[in-house]
C-alpha cells in the first residue's frame, strides 16, 4: 500500500534496519521485565520502524506504552552489549522450552534444515535476555547512540492467521539522531491529518457499516461528485483514444473461471460458490474472462484489430478483516479496467500507446511516478517460458519507445503473464502502488481465442490488460490523502460557495448562483439568514475551493469580493472576470487556486 518512508535516513555505524530492529529487541525485554508471563511472536524491522508481537495477560495501555519506554531506557542505560550464540536445533528447542515459549518453538519449526540458528543475547544478571534470531543486530543497546519512540498498540493473528491467537502488536521508530526521529514524528502527525478514514467523516465523503460488512464503501454525495467527474474524465480520454464501453455481468458460472485459471490460480481471493439452477456461480474477482467472452462471440478478422474494450467494473476479493483499511484495501472495489486484443505486429504501439495514457493521467494530478518490469512469478503460473519470454520483451521494447525507464521486479509478474508496473509518490513523499500493464498470451489460448488472419488462416490474439487508476476506491482515498481534502477545482464537490453579506444582497447573490449554475459549475448558494462569517467558517470547513462574497457595491458594481481556500484576503473583480478564471481551471484540469486579477 504506501511504502517509502520520506524520513530523514541519517547515516550511523549499521544500516537504520538493524538498529530498529535491535530497538525491537529491546522493548521485548523490557516487556518480559514488567510482564514477566510474556509470550513472544515475531519482531521484525519494518519500512517505517519495527514492531514485536506479544501474548499478554492484560491488554496494553498508551499509560502501559509510556511504562515500556521508562524500562527500556533504563535497560539501555547500562549500555547493554548484543552478543550472538549459536546452537544446534535441539539445544535450540530444549532453551525455548525452558522458557516456555510456544510461539518461538513453532518459529524454530519454520527454520530450513541445515541453517544455522542463532540466538542473541543482551544485558547482564537478572537484566539478561536473548531471542531465537537469524540477526543482523548493532554492537550496543547504549541509549544515547539511538532515538525511539513507541507508537500504538494494534491486534494482529499469529502468523497472520485467523486461525490462530489474536496477539497485541506494540509499533514504534528508532532513528540515530534525535532531529531525525523529531522530523519523522511531526511527518507522522501529518499522515494523521491527512489520514482518508478521518477527512472521510470530516467531509462528508464516504462510511463502512458494521452491519453492511467490512471493505464495503458508501459513497456519499459529495465524493460521489469526485468520482463521477474523475470517471467522466477517463471516459473522455478513452473514447479519444478508441476505447469502446462494455458492460459485463457481476455473476458468472464457476467454470468460467476455470478456464480463465482464476479458480486454480487466484481461489483463496475468490469469494465461495453460491447455487443457481444446480450448478455453482462465482461472483466475479476480475473482468477478464467477460472481455474475453466478448471476443469469443462471433467471428474476427485481423482488419478489425486492435480492438479496445474499456469497463469500470465492480469486482469483489476477499481481503482478511486484518488488512482491510478503508478505501484503500476492501473487498468490493471498481476498476477501470480495459482489455485490448491485437496481433503480435501491433502490440508494441499498443502497449507504448497505454503508457503514454498513464502519463496523461497521472501528471494530471500531479503524481511523479517510477515503473517496474515485473516478470515470471516462481509459483503459480500457466504458459510456458518461451510464451512468457515473448511477453517480457514486448514489454521492455514498448517502454523504450516512450523512453520509459523500467526497473525490474524479478518474479513480480501476474499468474498469466509479466507486466509493467507504476508506483506513484504522494504529497507526503509515499509511493503507492498504481497501474498496471500486462501483457498475456495465455488467456487467448485458455479461451481459444482466434481472428483470421490475411492468408485466411485462424490466429491467435494477443490480450493486454491494463488498468490506469487500479480501482476508483483505492486511486479516491489516496486522493484524499494526496490534497488533504482540498480537491482540485474541477473534480471539487462544491466548487463555489455564493455568500451574501447581508440579507438584503440575497437577490444579487442568488442571481450569481443561478448565473455559475447555468455554467454547470458546483455552487453552495448560502443565502439563508444567517450571519455570513458562519457561512464562510461553513465553507471553509467544507474546503471549498472559492468563496464569493456579495454586499452592496458588489451588487451595484457587478462585482464579487472573491476569497480563495486557505486565506483571509479578498479581491473584488468584475463577475464576468471570476468566471473566466474557474472555465479555464476546469478546462485546463488546473492543480493549482490563482487569485483573480482586480
């Protein structure tokens, strides 16, 4: 989901990943200190920190947290070295019994044979404490050459099974300077505020309910007017660029999918089958085999290649209720998703054509962004190497001709075929995973898929599957993330907010309402009686982009005293003179809120 941590990585004596993870070990035995009955999981450094795993007696506190800490710095006091030790499985398994820990005896488990296993150990007497760990750790637990700070405290399955206990997870950070861990900290408040779950109710925008399921959205008005401008805007460039719409049905009988290979391959995301005329159906996980079946319909000849089906298409896979966050990761989601079937002389100038549509969209927003050559996964795959190989070159030779730079992802490819990956960087300096292009010879020849050829001989299609947004839920809430709730001009729920200085100049600001409105712009008219710096605490709180302010001169003048988003000056301009700045915003998908010219 978002990965890169934008943090500082101040340079120490180890790579910061070892420091935080020694960090973890730390507060793991500064947790057995004060919890003496402590049972141990996993404690592995993450992307923007480290966590431990631990079966306790009582649920933890942020007061238990504060505790933590306090021990954790006394332990570090004593500038308690790490030393390794190796033993065999057997004195390794004899030494976790010993200190009855379950967990740890079924991670020895997990071990290869023939590995070494290696515990660590640091402090001294009563304070001495070890872990069953493959390592890399620092020299020295001595505080003062490290930062931390513990985080939150989160449920989380052993193992990451439902199955399994439920554990509590304490998060925290570690930094080799204490400026480093500052900056780090306020950037995380700012992911607070940005946080999409909370700008969500703050908003307006968008709810889950307990008793609908979780990773199920509602979307509510106001985002509703962001996705229906976001998808009128896909549609316009995919009609510019010869897509044609199709629609395919959310059900479909499970051997539909066995074709496709999303039965074997992709099952445990499947949702179960459900019984209809005594045989079993699927809702549908992808939108693929409905294109496919599309194409299979009736005869075609290679004159009409390349073909460009686009959908939005609602599809549903199951995520564990672990993992399911928001927008971001759901069950039930839409992708703008759309095939392409072509002939091998043209899929080149197909592919080049989708990354250039991806740059369009994406610059758009204002997203810088990295693509990723993904190629043959090690499991899980249908075709053979030479069919796989043909793919990945197609791939590489489409994005050298739009001079795109592809940096590999070994084994990252789809199930049926490699594929270009985008990851884009938010305003918070986080990369998210985006669009995709994949390139299959597979499911042509799973669907025996055919056009006639020139000399009159049947041959197969070649099928690209791409998607420039992924899903309209995850591209939205990042969205929200990315702008903080402040939206563009053009896809902003109200875009204007009309609000006249008393209630005497209701009439002329209705006029220019009505005037924005026959434009087709998105006016809050606010000509109620109440006082206007409500009304424009009401606007500001709602982010709307311009506020127009209408008294008495503005009325005799055919002015409006506008006030941009964010600030407290106004400017009085001819009316006529507003309205040609927000057409060419609109037009222009413009990023940026100029103030009008007096």
């Amino acid at each position: 989901m978002i990965q890169a941590d934008p943090a500082p990585q101040v340079e120490g004596p180890h790579p910061l990943s070892t420091l935080r993870h020694s960090v973890a070990h730390l507060m793991a035995s500064a947790v057995q200190k004060l919890f003496p009955e402590a049972q141990f999981g996993f404690g592995p450094s993450i992307e923007h920190g480290f966590y431990y795993d631990f079966d306790l007696p009582e649920q933890l506190t942020d007061k238990d947290l504060r505790k933590i800490e306090k021990e954790m710095r006394r332990i570090a006091n004593r500038s308690p070295k790490i030393e390794k030790e190796v033993f065999t499985r057997e004195e390794a398994r004899e030494r976790l019994r010993s200190w009855g820990q379950e967990f740890k005896i079924e991670g020895l488990d997990l071990i290869p044979e023939g590995e070494e296993i290696s515990f660590y150990f640091h402090g001294d007497g009563e304070d001495r404490w070890g872990d069953l760990c493959e390592g890399p750790h620092v020299d020295s637990l001595s505080e003062h050459e490290f930062h931390f700070k513990l985080q939150h405290v989160a449920g989380a399955y052993w193992r990451g099974d439902e199955k399994n206990p439920m554990l509590q997870r304490i998060y925290g950070t570690a930094f080799w300077t204490k400026d480093a861990l500052k900056e780090h900290l306020e950037w995380l408040e700012e992911v607070k505020k940005r946080d999409h779950r909370k700008l969500g109710t703050d908003l307006d925008l968008f709810s889950v309910h307990a008793n609908a399921g979780a990773g199920f959205v509602f979307w509510h008005p106001n985002l509703g007017v962001v996705r229906r401008e976001l998808e009128r805007y896909w549609w316009d460039l995919h009609t510019a660029g010869g897509y044609k719409p199709v629609y395919t049905p959310h059900v479909s009988r499970e051997s539909l999918f066995a074709v496709s290979g999303h039965l074997q391959n992709y099952g445990e995301m499947m949702y179960a089958p459900m019984e209809l005329d005594e045989l079993p159906y699927r809702i549908k996980p992808m939108n693929c085999p409905g294109h496919a079946l599309i194409f299979k319909d009736r005869g075609r000849s290679y004159r009409e290649l390349p073909l460009r089906w686009a959908e939005l298409g609602t599809v549903y896979r199951y995520e564990r209720s672990g993992v399911v966050h928001g927008m971001l990761r759901v069950r039930g989601f839409t992708q703008d998703d759309a095939h392409i079937f072509c002939t091998p002389d043209q899929l080149a100038d197909e592919i080049a054509g989708v990354c250039r549509l991806v740059d369009t969209v994406l610059t758009t927003f204002g997203f810088e962004y990295k693509a990723y050559l993904a190629t043959k996964p090690a499991e899980k795959t249908i075709g053979d190497d030479e069919i796989w190989e043909r793919a990945t070159e197609s791939l590489r030779q489409a994005a050298a001709a739009v001079d795109l730079e592809l940096e590999l992802d070994e084994g990252g490819g789809a199930f049926y075929g490699p594929k270009i990956d985008y990851k884009i960087k938010d305003a918070l300096g986080r990369e998210w995973q985006n669009s995709t292009i994949q390139c299959d010879f597979n499911l042509p020849e799973r669907f025996d898929l055919a056009y006639t050829a020139p000399d009159g001989s049947q041959m197969r299609p070649i099928m690209v599957h791409r998607a420039i947004l992924g899903s309209l839920e995850r591209f939205v809430g990042g969205l929200i993330e990315h702008f903080g709730g402040k939206f563009p001009f053009w896809i902003a729920p109200s875009q204007v907010a009309v609000i006249p200085i008393r209630e005497e100049h209701a009439d002329y600001a209705r006029g220019v309402a009505e005037r924005l409105e026959s434009e087709l712009f998105r006016v809050d008219a606010m000509l109620d009686a109440g006082h206007m710096n409500k009304k424009i605490k009401e606007a500001q709180r709602a982010q709307t982009p311009y506020m127009l302010i209408a008294g008495e001169r503005e009325a005799e003048e055919g002015t409006v005293a506008v006030r941009r988003r964010g600030t407290r000056e106004q400017v009085v301009v001819p009316f006529e003179t507003f309205l040609d700045m927000i057409r060419g915003l609109r037009d222009t998908k413009s990023l940026e809120l100029p103030e009008p010219s007096a």
